[in-house]
C-alpha cells in the first residue's frame, strides 16, 4: 500500500490509482480542501463526491479522519442487509461502522459481526448504538460524509432517526 501527503489530505493505495485519482479529481475541490475556507463538513462532502465521481479505491484522509466514499459503502450496506453474512461485511463496512458509528472497541471484524450477527441486530445497533444514540445523531458537526452515508444506512434498514436531521 502507498501512501502519499497532499496539503492536509493523506491518500493510500495502490501508487498508480493514488496518481490516477489525483489527475482526476477537480482541482478547485482540492483547492477549496487546502485553503480551509470552506466549511469542513461541506468540504468533506465535496470530497466524498470526488471519491464516488472518480471511482477508485483510494482511501483519503482529511484533516486525520477518513472520508468515506458515499455510494461504494451504501452499496455495499444495501447487499448485506439483502442477504445478510459474513462474506458480504467488507472491510470498509466494518471500518465505517465501527469507527464512526458509535461502537466501542472490539477484537476484530468477526467479533463485531458476531455481536451484530442479523439485519434486526444491525438495525437495533444502527437505532441504538453502543453509546445510547442513533448513528445519524452520533455524527460530529464536521463529518458530513459520515452523517450522509448513515443517513441512507438507516433509509435501507428501514430505521428511522431519534433526532431529525438539522
């Protein structure tokens, strides 16, 4: 895996994708990233939108937090939850779920699975999480990408949100 510092975004991958995505992403988001002038939520968004638009597999850091790509992880939420196991509860799934959703530390991805082991676990998790909140609710503010992808996390788990959304 590569990694590679671009201004306050980190980016990993494989070398050529990381290069690639970079040739392809607008230059005035990256701009826009860099200045510090935009909101980081909105900012984040932006980013999120080049992940999706783009269509790599380049992880990207912000400020030191990842930003998600919105239609890949919901995507892959959507077949879980159709057909839910273990095979289809990717690493980046995993990743997002318990790193920014609310949910405390666990030995590893099988024993979150384990503990979250049917869609009526996983929408209770996502209604309720480890620390009493729904994981739209959970969001910080700043992290506009989470809060979208947890948003349709509930809209395809049939979870509706304790707090609307302000």
């Amino acid at each position: 895996m590569a990694y590679m510092r671009y201004g306050c975004c980190d980016l990993y991958g494989e070398s050529a994708q990381i290069t690639r995505f970079l040739t392809l992403v607008d230059p005035l988001v990256w701009d826009r990233a860099q200045t510090g002038i935009t909101e980081e939520s909105s900012i984040r968004l932006e980013l999120q939108s080049e992940l999706d638009r783009v269509g790599l597999k380049v992880q990207l850091v912000y400020k030191g937090n990842s930003v998600f790509p919105f239609k890949r992880l919901t995507q892959q939420f959507a077949r879980l939850m159709k057909n839910y196991r273990y095979s289809l509860f990717t690493d980046e799934l995993y990743k997002f779920l318990s790193l920014c959703c609310g949910s405390a530390a666990h030995s590893n991805k099988l024993g979150w699975f384990e503990l979250y082991d049917t869609p009526e676990r996983m929408r209770v998790f996502l209604d309720l999480n480890e620390f009493g909140q729904d994981v739209v609710a959970y969001q910080p503010q700043w992290a506009g990408d989470s809060r979208k992808i947890a948003e349709q996390f509930m809209v395809i788990a049939g979870v509706r949100p304790a707090h609307p959304v302000l």
